[in-house]
C-alpha cells in the first residue's frame, strides 16, 4: 500500500491545475494516478478528424500559463494536447503522475479518518482525496436493438478507430452532438454514403474560426500585457452571453434563433432537409454548437439526413422506424457522453458505509459548490455538479475550486482538523438556491431534454450564471457551514 496525504486522480486540465498548484502552496506529499498512459485527458482522448475547442485557445487556459503562440481562434485538438504536455514538463509534472492506473475504488475509514483507495495498479492510503476525472470520459452509446449483431467495423467518436478506412464506404452515424458536427464535414467528402441519424436537431451557430496573423497576432505576442489583455477580453466577450441564458436579453436569443434559422434555409438546398435543420426549442436549451462547415454538407449528393429515428440495427444496415433500410459499411456513433449519471463508474463510500451512487440517485446530485459532499470528508470534486458552463471557459472554474480546496486544506491545518465535510444544512441551502435560479433559465424553460438534466429531469450539470460570481462563492471558505473533525 502507498502512502500520502493527498491523492487527485486524473491528468486533464482539473488534475494537472490541482497539482501546479499545491506544490505552489507548499505541499509535496502528494500523487497523480491517471488511467492512461500520458497527461491530458479528453484533449488526449478524443482524436477525432476535425477535433476543436468551441472556447477561444487564449481562454481555454490556465491564467498562469500563459500562450501567446496559438495558432488559431479556437485550436484543434493536437495543439490544445501539445500545450497540456508542454505545461505537465514545464512544471515537473511527469514526475508526480502513476500512469496507466484507473480508480476501482475509495472507502472512508471512519476511525482512521482516511480514505483507502484501490486501483487497477496499487492501493493507497490517503487523508485526502480530489477527484479531476471530469464529465466527458465515458462514451455514451446507446442500447440499440441488434446492435451487437453488426458485421462491420463500429466506434464512439470519443474511440476513433484510425485504421479503419472510411474511402468510398458506406458511413452511418448515429448522433448530432458536439463532437458529429466537427467529424462530419471532414468525413464526408471521404466517404461513398454518409447517412446521418439525427434525434433532435442543435443549434449551431458561425465559430467564425481563422488563425491568428498580422496585428492581432503582433499585439498578443509581442507587445507587453498582449496575451493577458486579449485574453481578458475573451473572457468578458464570453461572459456577455450569460445574458441571453438568464438575464434581462433573453429576447436576443430570439433574434439569433431567427437568424440562424434563416441560414439554414438558404443555405440547405433541399427546403425539407432544411427544416429538419432547425430546432424546435429555445437556443441555450442544449448545448450550443459552433461550427462554419456543418450545415453545407447536406447538400452533398452522398449526404442524407434521416430523422425517423431507429428501429434496429442489422448487421449489414439500419432499419429506420419509417421501415426504410439503408445498408452501412461503417456505424460512428456521435452520441456523447455519460454525464449526469458518470458518477455510478466512480465507486466511492463515505461515511456508514454510504455509496456516493446511491446517495446521488435516491437523493438527487446535491454538493456543496460543486466541490463537495455531506457525509465524504475530504473528497473533492474538480467540476463536479453544476459547475459546466454553456458560455465560457470551464478552466476558469477550475482554477477558482483549485484555489477554494487550497484555502481548505489551510482552514484544516489552522484548526487542526483531520477530516472536513459541508453540513447537510448547508449543502441543501446552497442547492435549493442553486435550482431556484437553474429553473428561471432556458435550460429549464427552453422546451428540451438534453444531457443537462439528471434521471429526476433537474439541471445538475450547468451552473446558472455569471462565472464571476461562482468566483466570488468560492473565494473564501465559511467555516460555519462545515463540520471539522480532530484525530482521536
């Protein structure tokens, strides 16, 4: 068994932030596991062809690391993973992190006061346990009748298979999520057929993405504060939009809907197609796209757009509900991935033997500023609950939970405290405000079910307002809404 005080699992942005920062706190007994077998997590993962950030490079960041170099307005996925590894090296990194490693397991001594944690690798023992795996690890493909009776090659956009050759094949892919509307474009001039199964349509709006060149680039590199002052105004540009989600201009979004809608029909030559296109909810409701190059596609003679939903699969085709047939070399699925419900792949208990699983299913997923949990002393959540954001850049969440669990572990050594966990009254206080103002937002209000809502149909992934004021939440710890505990 291994022994530390401090153990965070995972090496994505939350993981890697949470280690920078606690040997810049001081702290040096403390270990990174991470299941693969490099750092970056679902920019290391997700290798997709046209892979891309829908958040600008210069935001997408740590603030205290800083890239005047990138390329483009939003980078595609080897530059963002190229930039993870040059920060892991940078600052030692490597050297902290046991690679290919994946948590099976953590349990809360109640005597020790200390969490046992079993791998696929060691077990450890440790007083304090942070958990930076993140929502966007685990595909989500859905349970299609006959799907394992398929004869041809099948995957998860986020499990791209790279060898199997997709020239002048029949493609058929299921889903038009974030990740479809990316690979789409640049498959489908590729491909022999490329079916498309849509359930419900998203909004997808110009990205209006370039690279970086000329005077833009010069003020950013290479005048004094560039990067910095660019930056900030991304962040700002960004932050206006939470307007149009829950604040007084929610009409805007009537107007972009209009505008968008209007694009789509001039730009789709097929006016049925086109309808298709265009959702029936409110922009914000789902997640909102960001593309230049999806839209066109359907006007490629080998591109079809099939909406009647799936009756089953076959293994040389699919059966659509309508009982039309079309045969399929290839089957991509675009279908996301689990979110809400991730946590039942995390296997962790508490306090009374209190699975984290159960307690979130029966009881809904409630935390404590998405970062911890009643009854889970010294278990920390890096973008946990209610704390993804639909307008701006969730590295800016993770550098402020960084900085909360920081202030924690302080508070802990000021009073002298072993184990630490948010009172059940405060955690529903902090909850019940959080949903009041969740359900006033057009994620609630805007006519969908989307990947947002939990199993009871509440928002537990969005956190509903101006990222500047979960900034101002987390800036201190309130030592009254905690309960502190002391070795025996």
């Amino acid at each position: 068994m291994i022994k530390t005080d401090i153990l965070i699992v995972g090496t994505g942005f939350s993981g890697m932030g949470m280690a920078m920062k606690l040997r810049e706190s001081g702290r040096g007994d403390f270990i990174v596991i991470e299941k693969a077998d490099d750092v970056g997590g679902t920019w290391r993962d997700n290798t997709y062809p046209g892979a891309e950030c829908d958040i600008q490079s210069h935001m997408y960041s740590f603030s205290y690391e800083l890239n005047p170099d990138w390329s483009r307005e939003y980078s595609a996925q080897p530059e963002i993973w190229d930039y993870m590894r040059t920060v892991a090296k940078k600052n030692a990194l490597y050297d902290l992190i046991h690679f290919n490693t994946e948590l099976t397991g953590a349990v809360w001594d109640e005597d020790r006061l200390r969490w046992t944690v079993t791998t696929s690798q060691e077990t450890y023992d440790t007083r304090v346990l942070i958990s930076g795996i993140g929502g966007l690890h685990i595909p989500n493909i859905p349970k299609l009748t006959g799907a394992e009776t398929f004869q041809g090659p099948h995957f998860h956009s986020a499990q791209w298979q790279h060898d199997v050759d997709l020239t002048g094949k029949k493609v058929a892919v299921i889903g038009t999520g974030a990740s479809a509307i990316q690979f789409l474009p640049q498959i489908a001039p590729e491909v022999g057929q490329l079916d498309v199964y849509q359930r419900t349509a998203p909004w997808v709006v110009p990205k209006h993405n370039h690279e970086i060149t000329g005077r833009k680039k010069a003020f950013i590199s290479k005048i004094p504060g560039g990067t910095r002052l660019y930056r900030n105004s991304r962040y700002w540009l960004n932050e206006a939009q939470q307007l149009g989600f829950t604040g007084p201009l929610q009409n805007i979004s009537s107007l972009v809907e209009k505008q968008v809608s209007a694009y789509i029909r001039k730009t789709v030559d097929d006016p049925e197609t086109a309808e298709k296109l265009i959702p029936d909810y409110r922009l914000g409701c789902k997640r909102v796209l960001k593309t230049d190059n999806y839209i066109p596609i359907y006007n490629r003679d080998n591109v079809a757009l099939i909406t009647e939903g799936i009756e089953e699969i076959r293994p040389d085709g699919i059966l659509a509900k309508d009982g039309t047939f079309r045969e399929a070399d290839v089957i991509i699925y675009g279908t996301g991935f689990h979110v809400t419900d991730a946590f039942e792949w995390v296997h962790v208990t508490g306090k009374g033997g209190r699975d984290l699983s159960d307690t979130f299913k029966k009881e809904g997923i409630e935390t404590y500023l998405g970062i911890s949990v009643a009854h889970f002393p010294n278990f920390f959540f890096m973008l946990g609950p209610n704390t993804a954001l639909g307008h701006n850049s969730v590295v800016f969440m993770i550098e402020q939970q960084t900085k909360w669990i920081i202030n924690m572990l302080d508070s802990m050594n000021e009073r002298g405290a072993q184990a630490v966990e948010p009172t059940s009254e405060a955690q529903r206080e902090f909850n019940d405000e959080l949903q009041e103002k969740v359900s006033k937002g057009v994620w609630s209000q805007g006519g969908c079910t989307s990947w947002y809502l939990d199993s009871h149909g509440k928002n537990r992934t969005i956190w509903p307002g101006f990222t500047f004021r979960y900034w101002w939440e987390t800036r201190k710890v309130k030592a009254h809404d905690f309960v502190w505990e002391k070795a025996a």
